[in-house]
C-alpha cells in the first residue's frame, strides 16, 4: 500500500475540505484504490491562530502538536497543512513530531515559477498573520520577486472581511469581496496573485470567479505536491 | 471539547469529501471552533464493495475493521461511514470496533419522513449490492413505502455507469446518467428518489441538477445526523 498522508487541519475546517477535495481532484486515478491513502485530523477546537501571531495570544501550538501526534500514531509518512498563517509554526511542528511537513507557500511559490512568466512583482492575499510572518515575502525575494499587498485600510474591509465569512458559511458575500482585493492588486500593475490564505480559494470558486486564472491557489497547489509525494513514496 | 467524531472513507475519496463538506454546511457555526471536530480516515487500498457482495469477490471487511480500529486508537465517539454499500458490513464492523455507528439508510428514510407527504412508493438509486443487501427496502417496508429501481438495464446504462464515472472524476457525464435514471423512476409515477449511493450527489451537484429537489440526499442526511449527535454530546 502507498504511503499515508497525513492532514492537520480545522483551521478552518471548509478550507479542510476544499483541500481534500483538491487532493483527491489533483490524483490521476482511474478506480478508488488510485487515490491517495489519507488521515484528515479536523479538531478546530484551538486558540485563533492569527492572534496569537499578531497580538500575543494564547498559542494554538500546543494543540496543533496533539493533532501532529495523533496523525504519528496513525503512522503517516509525512503532513500537509491547509493553513497558510498555521505555516508560522512550520519548525516547531515538524520538530516536535519528527514528521515531515510539505510546506505551502514552497508549493504556492514553486507553481507561480512553473507558470513561467518571469514577474518582477506579484500580489498576495493573505491574513495579517502570514504577512507578519513574512510567509510568502522572504521565498519570493530569494527569486528576486517583490509580493505587494493591499493597504492595510484594503486589506481589513475585504480580505479579513472574507475569511471571517468563509468561515460562516457566506461563500458568495466572501467571493464578491476577495474580487475587489484582487481587482485592487492587478491595477496596481501585478500579473498574477497568490491566494495566500486558504479560506480564499473556497469563496473564488463557490462564485466561480473570472479573477481565477490569474490567481495561484496554494491549496490546490500543496495538493498537486502531496499527490507527487505519493506517487513517489508508493 | 466536543467529542470526535469518526469517518471511515474512501469509498469513493470523492464522496468522502462530499460528506465533509456536507458535514461543515449543515453545521450552525459562526467560527471555527463551533465545527464539528473529526478525523477522516479515508484509505481506499481495499478489495472493491460491490463485487464481494454480489460475486462473492474478496471481502473488503479486514481493512474496514483496521480503519475502524484507527479511529477507535484516536477515541472518536462515534463513526458515519459515508458509503451506503458498505453498510453490509454495519453489525460486524459496530461488534469488531466496539463504536456506534450512524446509519446512513436510517438518516435518509429519516429525511424521507421528515419531508411529510405520504409516499406509498419511492424511488431508489444506488448500487447492485445495496439492493442485494436490502439495505433500504426493509427499512422503507417497515413504514409501509414500495421501493421503486430502475430495471437492471437501466441501472446498468446509467447508474452503474455514473458511479464509475465519478470514481474516475468525470462528473458532468456521470451527473446526465443519473438524471436519466432519475427522470425513469419518476415517469413510473414516484414523488421522490433517495439517492442511496454517496457517488450520485457528488454526480448532480456538479451539474447543479434540477432534479435534486425531489431526490433525498443519503450523504446530507447522514451529515445532519452527525452535527445532532455532535450537538448532544458535546
């Protein structure tokens, strides 16, 4: 049998399921026994991630490590994480499993190359968090490529707006307002934007979004490596 | 915290993920933390369902125990197996693990019920096997309602042809077999159909079918059985 993947999710729980089903989407299977074994730990159950990061709140590591455990026990070979800002904790985590983890934004950074435009600049739309962990900003500039980000005034009345009613249920009122960022950002003179928050994508296709084409999704972009670490693995 | 919830998947992954969709919108949650805490085991390396049943092929009961006794090792309270011709399996794998499980053919003859209007007959959808097993007849005979299938060609054309055809990802053709097969059990005069194999929602969603007000959702209605067991346990 292939390896198992293990998955670290419920931050939040839909941007679990959408990754889910990007994985099984992304698998080139014919039958049900082509599909990537998988355990999903979906426990949102935990301290809010971004403020912790941001205003000093209660850590959700702990919590997050207890979920890291029980996909070990489990015997998984190796963890995907449906969360941008959760990426913050990235060493902690993989430290204190001994798991390895795919890392999102390596995935989101490696398909806009793949892409193959060589872009001097490209959008990002993500959470206060990622951006203060500076997620996305330090791979990209080791390729020589400069993220911009919506004003701060931009970024409260429709990015956090978004998330926070993704998480909801609002997928049409969340999609309406990640168009607007990501409308912002292209005339602001970017090619293309990284959907760096993985609530995001889910609200973009429940309204099927134009702005799509132009976006790189990084969920469905830590599907495609988990599916080629599969393959490999198997 | 909530107690676990279990899901034993993978039969097909892509149901497996339409359940955990379902799961999180029939959910009456503003964040995060008010969702349903699970683990979905969803390992599809196992001998195929319905030939075991119907032919005598394999037994896939071995690794659906083992997946059951995974989810038991992580302490979930209870299991939704969100594939109706596993159901065969439900004493066995209920007595081997020691874990309830919710009924997928109970939450939908539950839903058919809770819809009102007095149906002598209803339409059923779904794979040789369940009717084999007569997982839904018996229940729906208890309460006085005719089950209703397509004839074996017909089943064959369209139904057996549409699961297949999700397995493999083909949606929009298998989501026109169904509504075919559907269209048939409504010409023989029954007011609804039960959708009594977890492939076919995923089939006519995609399509956004037209069909799907008068079809009962087994996967939907195991979901809301699960946020119910979820709500009063926690």
């Amino acid at each position: 049998m292939a390896r198992l993947l293990g998955v670290l999710g419920g931050m939040g729980p839909l941007a679990t399921a959408d990754f889910f089903r990007k994985l099984i989407e992304e698998t080139p299977a014919q039958r049900d026994e082509e599909h990537v074994p998988v355990i999903v730990y979906s426990v949102p159950q935990m301290p809010e991630r971004v403020a912790a990061i941001t205003h000093g709140g209660e850590s959700p590591l702990p919590h997050m490590i207890a979920g890291m455990m029980a996909l070990r026990k489990l015997e998984v070979g190796c963890v995907a994480i449906p969360c941008n800002t959760a990426h913050h904790w990235y060493e902690e985590l993989q430290h204190a499993s001994g798991l390895p983890i795919l890392h999102i934004a390596d995935a989101a950074c490696d398909e806009l190359r793949k892409r193959g435009s060589a872009q001097p600049r490209v959008g990002l739309l993500c959470t206060e968090a990622t951006i203060a962990a500076r997620i996305y900003q330090d791979r990209l500039a080791a390729h020589g490529i400069e993220c911009v980000v919506n004003p701060l005034a931009e970024r409260e009345a429709f990015v956090r707006f978004a998330i926070d009613a993704v998480k909801r249920g609002s997928l049409d009122d969340a999609g309406r307002a990640i168009e607007t960022a990501a409308a912002r950002l292209f005339e602001r003179g970017v090619e293309s934007v990284i959907l760096g928050c993985t609530e995001l994508p889910v609200a973009l296709d429940a309204i099927r979004s134009a702005a799509l084409p132009r976006c790189i999704d990084a969920t469905r972009a830590l599907a495609r490596e988990c599916v080629a670490w599969s393959l490999a693995a198997s």
